[in-house]
C-alpha cells in the first residue's frame, strides 16, 4: 500500500461514519488552535514549563480531532488529562459537546460520562494527594464535571435528538404524501374511467344513431339541393362530434388521446385554428355569423389555444339555444400581453324552436378552464338586449391545473399528477412539534439548561473559595511563630508546633527560594502578615536526618 493509499484510509478511519468535509476539519482544526492557545494561558497561570505547555498543546489537537471517531475514548483520556496538563481543562466542554451528541444508547452514555468523572476525580486524587481533604477535592472535582462537562453534554443530546426527530417526521410525512398522492391519484382514475364508460355508452350509441339516419336522409332524392347540404353539415357535425367523443374518452381512461381510423374524417382544430371552421359550419346552418380579428397573431401554448376555442364553442351554442336568428360577432384581438375572445349576439329574433336543453354549466365550466391557464372569462348581458361573453388568455402561460392536498401540518402539497417529489416547508414541521407545548417552551428549555449551567458554575466557585479558605490555616504561620523555632530542634518538634503545610496555596513554593541543603525534606509556609499583592513571603523550614537543618525566609513573585 502507497503513501497515498494508506492516507487515504487513515481520513477515512478518522471521519469515521459522518461526512467530513475539508470545511469541518478546517473548522475542527481552528476551534482546537483556539483552545491550545487559551489552554496555554492556564499552564501558565499554573506556573506550566514549556513541555508542558507543548504537550497541552498537542493533546488539545489530538483529542479535538478524534472526538469524532471516539467520543467515548477522548472523553475520557480528556478528563483524565486535565489533572495533569490544565492546559486541557477547557477541552472537556467540546468533548462533553461531542460526545452527548454520538455516544449512542443513554446506557452508554451514561457509562461513558461515569468513567469520564471517576477519571477525573481519581487522577485529581492521585496528582493532590498531599493537600489532604479528599472529600472537598470530590465535591468540587465532581461539580466542576457536572458544569463544565455533563451540562454541555446534554444539552447536545437534547438537540441532536431533537434533529433526529425532526429528520424522521420529515421523511415519515413526506411518504404519507407520496401514498396520499398515490391513492387520490388511483381513485380520480377508477372514476375518469366509469365517467368514460358511461359517455361511451351513451353518448356514443345516440350520436352513432344521428350520424346513421342523417347519412341516409342525404341520398333521399325527396329533399331538395338545399336540404341536402343542410342534412350534410348535420352529419359532418355529428362525425366531428364522434371523433371528439372518442378523444375524450381516451383521456379520461389513459391519460392519453385515442387516435382516429385513417379513413375517417379527422376532427377540426381544436385551437384558435379552428375557430373560423366552426364559424363556417354556423353560417352553412343559416346562422349570420362574423368573425373578425384585430393585432398580429402569436402563438399560444396548447392550453391556452383550446381555451379560445372552446370559449368560442360554448358561446355559440349558448347562442344557438337562447337567441335563435339572432345575429352573432366572434371578435380574436391579440393584445400586448393576452388574447381577447369575444362573441356578442343580438336579441332573438323571435321565439325559440323547441325546448332548450341545457346543464347551466356550460359558463361555469368556461370560467374554470380560463383559471387554470391564467386568464378570465366574463359573461353577461349586452347593451341592445343581447348577450355578451369575453374571455382573457395568456400567450405564455402553462396549464394551472395542480391540485392541492392538504398534508398533516396544514402545509399544501402542490403535486400535479404523480410526477415529482411533494415540496414541503419544513419549517412548518419544527412548528408543529412546539404546538403542543407553549410556545416559549423550547426558549424556556434552553434557558433553562442554561440557568442550571450557571448555578452549578456558582456553586462550583464557591466550594472552590471554601476550600481555599479552610486551607490557609494549613499553610499560614505569622513572623512570631517562625522566630521561635531554632535550627538543631528535632523535626517532630517542630511539626507539632507548626502547621502542615500542605496545600494549593504553597504547592511548589519550595523550588522558587535559596538553594535547598542536599538530602534534606521541606516544609513550606506562607506569611500572615503579607501585604504586597504582588509578592508572597515564604517560610521554609528543611529537615534532615530527623533535625532541623536550615530555616529560610524569601520572598517570591506571583
């Protein structure tokens, strides 16, 4: 294996399951210098060496990079570590972050964050051994962990959890809109083909019966020339009417256009083009029918086109039946934006023929084809005592005919046919989950966590200030005291007349003096009476083969 391969598999092993991309480890690799720097001023506020500072450093590095392949690992190793290299203390907090977010199973994360606490007490234990008082040393190692590391941490499992949900109730919606889609789609079908069945066998069998009687009426010799074309335009209309019979049936059963038999007539343009065909059948009826045009002619989309041509149609049927004789205009006007179809009729011109037959839906249908392309269509009575309908259509517009659904969140799911994905805004969704609850819940869960934060942070500085307070005892003596003990007395003497020592206050105190006596032991003492800030005065007594062997008092820098 290459060089390259074997860095290729060790990125892979290292992002593990996510997808890492260059920006997060660019982003991983910023926030762990920002916290080796802030690291490296604790080490030296601890009074750190260089190695140590370095080592801090680098562990902060490491620990930021690996805390997304082993949470569980550099939880716990970070923990541990910050007994001895401070200068990782604030690394627990993004590894807490981290690791409440991956760690899965509450089980395991439960046990992760117990080892991560007795890592920390116990190697805290071990480290201050000789300060005494394990007991306080718990208790503010353990609220610190709580702080600092257990609160950062559920709070990420609450909000991946959260994310989590929101990501199941996303995709579980989006499949029940895609089923809805599904069976709404199935049932207009099954009702589209008992619509197309009931029109076949209808409609079909009295137009074929039409259409049979008229073509033997036409080679009566009885009628007269005129007859006879007017008994042929009946046929020719009722052929027309079969062929678009059997269009539409088509389309309500499969979606698609039946083809018409090669030796049929084939039916007349159903679009602009085919205006001026109806026209002429009306006037060969013996209708006086104009038609007339106004602007430059543009193409329409196909919706549109059959648009103008059924407003044409259904005005002049409506012609037909309630003003019988009357005179009628179709007027085409090709606006900058629109085409305007107008047809306009006269009063009739005397009492109708027969009974009208009519649905009274013709109008509402006109006005609903005109909405799903865009456009309008008005109808209503003409000056002179006629009657009037005009009907506005884009050039450029696509079909409008979607349907929406209403999906479980009060969203509309704008789906045409099954094509496509349902679009979703899934705002509404995170919306929905805090219905339930009041809505400032979600901001009062979160202040919450945050309030619990703090409270444990205050806690936390105060046993800290407490623990110092009981140690001072431990490790302070006043100019008196240290004047009346005399070097040669024996070291058991002169532990019983002064205090322990041991404390965080003089940890180290002993290094920063005078030379200390080879083989000897020491006890370090700070001064009552200091007054100086800025210095500390020192009191250090060595010990050595039992007695005590040299006493020293030096001042030393904080």
């Amino acid at each position: 294996m290459d060089a390259t391969a074997r860095v290729r598999a060790g990125w892979d092993w290292l992002r593990g399951p996510e997808q890492w991309t260059r920006r997060m480890l660019a982003g991983d690799l910023a926030l762990a210098a920002v916290l080796a720097l802030l690291g490296v001023g604790v080490e030296e506020l601890d009074n750190g060496s260089a190695g140590r500072m370095l080592a801090s450093a680098l562990t902060v590095f490491a620990l930021t990079l690996l805390r997304r392949r082993l949470p569980v690992a550099t939880l716990v190793v970070g923990s541990a570590l910050g007994a001895y290299l401070p200068g990782t203390f604030l690394v627990t907090t993004l590894l807490g972050w981290s690791a409440g977010r991956r760690i899965v199973g509450v089980g395991r994360a439960l046990g992760a964050f117990t080892a991560a606490l007795a890592a920390t007490i116990g190697f805290t234990l071990l480290k201050d051994q000789s300060l005494g008082q394990p007991r306080l040393l718990i208790v503010f190692g353990t609220l610190m962990f709580l702080a600092t590391t257990v609160m950062p941490g559920l709070a990420s499992r609450y909000w991946s959890q959260r994310r989590t949900l929101l990501r199941a109730l996303q995709e579980r919606n989006g499949q029940l809109m895609r089923e809805r889609a599904m069976v709404a789609g199935q049932a207009r079908l099954r009702e589209r083909q008992r619509i197309a069945q009931d029109m076949h066998d209808s409609l079909g069998h009295q137009l074929a019966l039409i259409s049979v009687h008229t073509g033997a009426l036409e080679v009566d010799p009885q009628l007269t020339e005129r007859q006879r074309e007017a008994v042929g335009v009946l046929r020719q209309a009722s052929v027309a009417a079969m062929h678009e019979l059997r269009e539409v049936v088509g389309i309500l059963r499969d979606g698609v256009e039946a083809p018409a038999p090669e030796e049929e007539a084939q039916p007349a343009a159903r679009g602009v083009a085919g205006i001026a065909g109806i026209v002429e059948a009306a006037r060969s009826a013996g209708t006086d029918v104009r038609l007339t045009g106004a602007g430059a002619p543009r193409p329409l989309v196909a919706a549109c086109d059959h648009a103008a041509y059924r407003i044409v149609q259904e005005a002049l049927t409506n012609a037909y039946k309630h003003a019988p004789g009357a005179p009628i205009t179709v007027e085409l006007r090709y606006e900058d934006d629109s085409l305007v179809v107008e047809i306009a009729n006269g009063p009739a011109a005397g009492p109708g023929t027969g009974e009208v037959v009519s649905g009274g839906q013709g109008l509402t249908g006109l006005r609903e084809r005109a909405r799903l392309v865009g456009g309008m269509v008005h109808a209503g009575p003409a000056e002179g005592g006629g009657f009037r309908v005009a009907g506005v259509l884009p050039y450029g517009a696509e079909p409008a005919g979607v349907e929406a659904i209403a999906d479980d969140f009060g969203q509309r799911l704008q789906a045409q046919g099954l094509k496509g994905a349902p679009p979703m805004d899934w705002a509404a969704v995170d919306r929905e989950l805090t219905r339930g609850r009041s809505r400032t819940g979600g901001v009062a869960l979160g202040c919450g966590i945050a309030v619990a934060a703090v409270v444990l942070l205050v806690i936390v500085i105060g046993a800290g200030i407490l623990f110092l307070v009981g140690t001072m005892g431990d490790e302070m003596i006043s100019r008196s005291d240290y004047d009346a003990v005399q070097v040669g007395q024996s070291e058991a003497a002169v532990r019983e007349q002064l205090p322990h020592g041991e404390g965080i206050l003089t940890a180290g105190m002993d290094r920063k003096g005078p030379p200390v006596p080879e083989g000897s032991k020491c006890l370090v003492l700070l001064s009552k009476e200091g007054t100086d800030l800025s210095t500390d005065q020192v009191f250090r007594f060595c010990f050595k083969d039992g007695k005590l062997v040299d006493k020293q008092f030096y001042e030393v820098k904080k």
